[in-house]
C-alpha cells in the first residue's frame, strides 16, 4: 500500500481534528464543546450532503449505472446485518448481536465525507448520486436487525407482548437523521440549478470548517469510549476491524461488477464498509433496550471510524486501483 495515500490522508484537516479531540482527552485537557452543537453539526452535515445528491442527481438524471448502484446499495445494507449477526452470535447473546450486526449493515455519513475529501485531494471525481446510496443505507439494516432477533429470539412468547412493528418502521423511517437526509435529497432533486445557487455558501464555503468541529467532538467521544472497549475482550475488537475489511471487499466487487468509476467505487466500498454510530444506535436503545449500548457505540466510534480514516481509505482504493476497477 502507497503510504503517501495514508500520509495524505491522516494530514487532511478534519482528520487532524479528530486526533486533536483524542489527545485532548488523553492529556486531561479541560476542552469542552457543549453538547447542542454536536448535535447541531451532525445535523448540518446531513442537510448539507443530502442536498448536494439531490442537486447531482437532478443534474446527472437517473440512468442504468445509478439504478444498479442504488440497488446494490440496499442490497448490502440488508445482507451485511444477516451474516453479521451470525458471526456475533457466537460469542453474544440475541439482543447484542442484533444491534451491532445492525450497526454495521448501516452507515457513517462522517466516513464518506473523509473518503470524498480523499478524493479530492487526489483530484479524482465521484457522483452526487452516491450520495442518494448513502441515503438508502440507513434505514434497512434497523428492520434486518429487528426481524433477526425476533426469529432466533429464545424467549419470543414475552417479546410478543412488548414488539411493535409499527414502532420499528416509524423508528426506521421517521428517524430524525435518516428523516432530514432523504428530505434534503428530494429538496436538492426538487429545486436542482436554483435551489443549488441560493443554498451554495451555506451548503458548501462553510461544509469542511464544520466538518473539523464535528470530528473533534467525535474524537473526543472515541477517547472517552477506548476505556469500554478493554472489558469486551479480542472478539468484538477483531470484529471491528476484520468486518469492514470484509464487506469493504465485497463492495469493491460489485463495483467492478456494475462498472462504476474509481471515485464511485471507493465511496461504494467505504458505505459498505463503514458502521453508525448515529441513526443506529438511537434506533435501538428504543427497539432493543436489552443490547448494551457502550458495546455498539464504542465498536463503531473508537476502532472501526479511525480504522476506515487510517487504513481503510487508502487500503481501498488501492484494491481498487490494483484489480482495475
């Protein structure tokens, strides 16, 4: 592997201020960010990369290349949950290995913008359309989680009385962040060349500065989070790192499969590979309040997010470079 790509990739900015975030924890620093704006950026960064697939989209069209990324999107977002929670059931119980083969079938919307800032320091293109792909993994690895713990459940008679499927869609769907993103992109699909010029120095100019400040919360979050990690032992570690290698691979095939571009290949490949640690988790402390949430959160906050950041962008497209995608 090219270690300029890593190099390149550690000194992007908003990486750096993840790592700030880390140290300033590890070094007790008294740096606070007050909780409603983390919020209020994660919320911003949805609107705004919704908005700008929506805009690509309506730009582009929607042709055979795109109905196929699209379809091979929900296509990973729901089988990666499947063999997912196999594979957890050998060390964890239903509900724990429900909610984290969900959490890794889903999405980190921060992880595709890092491989899309990669790209561009590489000058190399990719679609708005992968964003519309994003938008769509979100929501089907809640319900795959939800309807696998209510098949292998060992005590289904007692979850009967407490399930609500009508809660699950309306979680699944009605989320607030998978609720904002489709909007954006329909907004962004509905408006295109207009609605683009009056919202571009919102959407756009300020994107990355927020993206730092985001990425040095989340950086501290991780911090906080090592600790948890220690007690689950080398299975859920292996797990968080071995899993989005896999899956990334997977995607990397399919890519090649449908034909996509090399900048569409590494943000298919990085969707695939990377986990939630938003819409997921906020999910299921309301579907599956059995799992442990300081066993998900920190998998997908602490190992796999720096892992994809480090390793895994350049990694992967370096596969993708070397079998011609």
């Amino acid at each position: 592997m090219n270690l300029n790509l890593i190099v390149s990739n550690i000194l992007n900015p908003p990486v750096l201020f993840f790592f700030l975030g880390m140290l300033a924890i590890f070094l007790k620093s008294d740096l606070d960010i007050p909780q409603p704006l983390p919020k209020l950026f994660s919320l911003y960064l949805l609107l705004a990369i919704g908005f700008k697939g929506g805009y690509e989209i309506a730009e582009s069209g929607i042709n055979a290349e795109i109905a196929m990324t699209l379809a091979a999107a929900i296509l990973m977002a729901s089988i990666v949950p499947i063999y997912s929670f196999f594979i957890l059931k050998i060390k964890l119980d239903n509900h724990n290995a429900a909610a984290i083969a969900a959490t890794y079938g889903s999405i980190s919307a921060v992880t595709f913008i890092t491989a899309q800032s990669f790209l561009k320091i590489l000058s190399i293109d990719s679609s708005g359309h992968m964003v519309a792909a994003l938008a769509l993994m979100e929501s089907p690895a809640i319900i795959v989680g939800i309807v696998l713990l209510r098949i292998f459940s060992q005590d289904q008679e007692q979850d009967k009385g407490e399930f609500s499927w009508g809660e699950v869609l309306r979680e699944a769907f009605l989320n607030g962040s998978v609720f904002l993103l489709v909007g954006s992109v329909i907004i962004g699909l509905l408006t295109g060349e207009k609605g683009w010029e009056k919202l571009h120095p919102f959407t756009q100019d300020i994107f990355y500065g927020v993206l730092a400040f985001f990425l040095l919360d989340m950086g501290m979050v991780a911090a906080r989070r090592v600790k948890e990690l220690s007690n689950t032992g080398y299975f859920l570690i292996g797990f968080s790192i071995f899993m989005p290698l896999v899956n990334a691979l997977i995607g990397i095939i399919l890519a090649k499969f449908i034909g996509i571009s090399p900048g569409n290949a590494l943000l298919f490949a990085v969707l695939c590979a990377s986990a939630s640690y938003i819409a997921v988790p906020a999910a299921m402390r309301i579907t599956v309040p059995e799992a442990n949430p300081s066993l998900y959160v920190s998998m997908a906050l602490a190992l796999t997010f720096p892992f994809n950041i480090i390793i895994g962008i350049p990694l992967y497209f370096n596969i993708i470079k070397l079998i011609g995608v």
